[in-house]
C-alpha cells in the first residue's frame, strides 16, 4: 500500500501553512515585546486599549504556535 503524499515524514522540512503560521506567531510575539518596551520606557501609558492589544497579542501568538505544531503533525 503506497503512502500518502498528505502524510508528513519525519525530519521533512516545514512548509506551506504550518510555516505561514509560525511567521505569524513570531511576529505577534515581536509585537507584543514591542509594546512592553513601549510601556517600560515610558512612552505611551498603559490604557485599557493599549493592555488589552497586548494581551490579544500573546494570546494570538500562542494560539497561532500551537495551530503550527497541530498542522505540522
């Protein structure tokens, strides 16, 4: 019985959605360190906006790493 293509090997580089969702989740990570420096220095006060985009933002980083690991399998 032939394997199918849709099964993923082990070791075999990860591509298409997975990837796309990995990127995604780095850069919301990105974001969400950017908008603590943000409030460590001074710059802008935390409002219930600025708290709550940072919170959505950790929030969607995890969420999006852990739909890559699922995708990946």
């Amino acid at each position: 019985m032939p394997s199918s293509p849709a099964r993923k090997k082990k070791g075999a580089p990860v591509t298409g959605a997975p990837l796309y969702l990995r990127w995604l989740s780095l850069l919301c990570a990105v974001m969400a360190l950017f908008c603590v420096g943000v409030f460590v220095i001074g710059y802008k006060d935390p409002s219930f906006g600025r708290v709550a985009t940072l919170v959505a933002l950790v929030v969607a980083s995890v969420a999006l790493l852990l739909a890559s690991k699922r995708l990946s399998r």
